[in-house]
C-alpha cells in the first residue's frame, strides 16, 4: 500500500517513522518546504508532485490551512484523505467544500485521535441522542501560543481553572492546535452548534485529558482519555499519531477491529 504524507511537523514525521516500520506499506512522498536536512527523494514541494507517485491513501498531518489549501484537489483526484486537522471542518464553507469534492472522488476519512468511544457516539446517534458534553484538560504549557494565554495567566496559576465554555464550533475555530478532537467528537455526534466543550487549564495535568458524556433515548456514555504528549508538541496527544498509523494499518488489512 503507498502513502503519500502532507506536512513534516511534529505529528508527520512521527507518523513516518511508524510507518516505515510496517510490512507491506510504502511512504511514497512527503509534501513539505524542505529544510537542508530534509532533503531526501520522498521530499517534494508541491501537490501535483505527491499525487503524482499515485498514492492509494493521502494523509494530512499539517494543519488547517494545509487541509483548506489541499484538500479538494487530493478527493477530487479520487485519492481518499485521511485528515488529522478535522477542526478545519469547523469552517461550514470548507466542510461543504470537502463534503461535495468526496461525492464524486475519494473519501474524506476522519481517525478516532485521541479520544476513544467514537464508534459509540455515532451509533447513540442513530438510536437517540439528545446531549453531548466534552471537557478538555491540559497542562499550562499545552495552552501557549493559544488565545488562552488572552484568558487567564498561564504563567502564575495553581489550580485548575475552565477558561472557556462554548459551542464546538466556536472551540474548534479559536484552538485550531489543541481541539481537533472537540471537531471529531461534533461529527460524530450532534453537529458544532449542539456539542458543549469546556477547555481547562490545569498544573496537576499529566498528560492531555479528554472526556465526554452523551445521553440520549439510547442511555448514556461517558468516556474519559488521559494520553501522554508527543515530546516534539505537548499541544498534540500521543494516541493522535498513533490512530492514524491503526487507520493505515486496518486500510492495508494489516488489522481489521
């Protein structure tokens, strides 16, 4: 199986160094602005490029604006997309953009990231659900750089503070590093609009905490993830690489759960 990769970040090669691992699946092409160590014959620095070693499956690992800038041309090839950026989907032109590009060409695939129980929220919305709820928790360091910084100070607290209580839309758009999976768990569920998301800033977190409560005619879910962070980015969890590298793995019929 070949794979061609969209962005050289931290989640990129991360994922690159997993999957060269992997029997039976070939990165075929990385598309970055190569620094001078970067320079390998995988490196290329346009799209037509990439989709030119016709890739069975794109994966995009570098951010909004890489998702809005290439996405639509990667689907409209007829190459499935598997997106890390889902918060981009946040923006109601773009996810309609990306919707009707995947009608008559590839797919537009979202990974689980770093929070499980997905398959269960959007079974619970076929059989009734009438509320979901997430509350994301992070270490102050994981919120630098964010608008949080704006909210409270990130430098002199010492105790756990909700900085932000909001709609999935407005959290997706406003944290575009930190809550894709506030994106993943809108699209699973009830929409942006009906998804409730508190964002917290704790000096006790180990790790990047994600949770969310679901309820509706078919009962209630309530699934909780504490996952290390990547030590390249302790805005992105650990388990976020990790999922797509299963997503890959299953595609390939490495392994099918």
């Amino acid at each position: 199986m070949k794979i061609a990769v969209i962005g050289y970040g931290a989640i990129g090669r991360f994922l690159i160094e997993q999957l060269d691992a992997v029997p039976d699946v070939e990165v075929a092409a990385i598309y970055s602005v190569p620094t001078p160590a970067d320079r390998t014959e995988r490196v290329v620095t346009s799209l037509d490029a990439l989709l030119a070693t016709r890739p069975d499956l794109v994966v995009e690992c570098a951010g909004h604006r890489a998702l809005s800038e290439c996405g639509e041309a990667v689907l409209r090839s007829g190459v499935d997309l598997l997106v890390v950026s889902v918060g981009a989907l946040a923006d109601p032109a773009l996810e309609q953009q990306l919707r009707t590009a995947a009608r008559n060409g590839g797919r537009l695939l979202i990974a689980a990231g770093a929070l499980g129980g997905l398959d269960a929220l959007s079974t619970a919305r076929e059989a009734g659900l009438d509320s979901v709820s997430y509350v994301g928790k992070k270490a102050p360091a994981a919120w630098t750089h964010t608008p949080a910084e704006d909210m409270v100070d990130l430098t002199s607290i010492t105790s756990a503070v909700t900085f932000l209580e909001c709609d999935a839309r407005t959290a997706a758009l406003r944290f575009p590093q930190n809550a894709n999976v506030v994106a993943a768990i809108a699209l699973a569920g009830l929409g942006f609009e009906r998804t409730q998301v508190s964002l917290v800033v704790d000096p006790a977190s180990n790790g990047n905490n994600h949770s969310f409560v679901a309820r509706g005619a078919f009962g209630e879910i309530a699934m909780t993830t504490r996952s290390a962070t990547l030590p390249a980015n302790p805005k992105t969890s650990m388990l976020a690489p990790y999922s797509l590298v299963q997503s890959i793995k299953k595609r390939a019929g490495l392994i099918i759960v």
